[in-house]
C-alpha cells in the first residue's frame, strides 16, 4: 500500500503475501492526476507473489488487489507492468527457492544503477562505494543472508 500511494518513480515495487488498502488505492489514484512526471515516466515494474493457501489474505482478496494495481496502471500509462506470481505456501515471506528466484531475476531485470553523476561529480558507477550486481545467485546470497 505504501509504494501504490508514493508519488514520483520508483525503480520497482515488489510485493509478498500482500494486499492493497483501498484508501491507498484512492489516494494514489488522486495523487497520480496531478502527477504529470509521472504519466510521462511510464508503469512503475511491479511484481506481487502471493501464497495460495494463504489464509491471512486469502488468495482471491490478492488476485483482486493485482487487478486494481493493473488497473490503474493502465488508466494511467495505457499498459501495466505487473508481474503476478503464485506459489504452494501460506502467508509466508520469501521462503521458498522458486519464489527467491523470480525476486532475484525481477530485481536483475528492472533495479539497475542510474547513470547520473552523484554530487561529488563522479558517474555512480565510478564511485568506489557504490557496486552494480545483476547476477541474480550473488542477489540471491546476499538477500539469504550467506553473504558476510
């Protein structure tokens, strides 16, 4: 709910085991029709998971918040950009390899370093802090916790 209502781009929105709050629906909706920059940008890439014994929010409030999502992206783009998932789980996190994988592949594909330079002049990719990673079994480590 959180990322439907944030004005401006985002790199992508990834939600598990999710639903949307129609005040959020709402408010996004209102915000987004003074949003010109926006409009302009294009779908913010989105991918929902959602478990389908799922028994906190069941699969089918899921599938109907999907549609709102793509809905309004389509009002407001012509297209949407929302990847939908399911999988053999309850109301969990992300637990399940096949589910890691495709958050790891989504992250690969649409969460990519900005060219811009930063403030102190450097393009982002030069600065000695800042590491690019697109190889979805190194995302995979790190968001696993097997990376130190």
């Amino acid at each position: 709910a959180v990322a439907v209502g944030m004005a401006g781009r985002v790199g992508g929105v990834i939600g598990v085991s999710g639903s949307v709050l129609d005040e959020a629906q709402q408010q996004s909706d209102a915000d987004s029709a003074r949003n010109e920059r926006e409009r302009e940008s294009g779908p913010t890439p989105v991918l929902l998971t959602h478990g389908v014994r799922d028994q906190r929010v069941p699969i089918d409030v899921a599938r109907r918040a999907r549609d709102k999502v793509q809905q309004s992206m389509v009002a407001r783009h012509g297209r949407h950009m929302v990847t939908w998932r399911e999988y053999d789980k309850g109301h969990d996190m992300l637990r399940l390899k096949p589910e890691v994988d495709d958050v790891m592949s989504f992250i690969a594909k649409h969460l990519v370093l900005p060219t811009a330079q930063s403030e102190g002049g450097l393009p982002l990719e030069q600065q000695p802090d800042v590491v690019e990673v697109k190889d979805p079994a190194i995302i995979r480590s790190v968001l696993l916790g097997q990376v130190k």
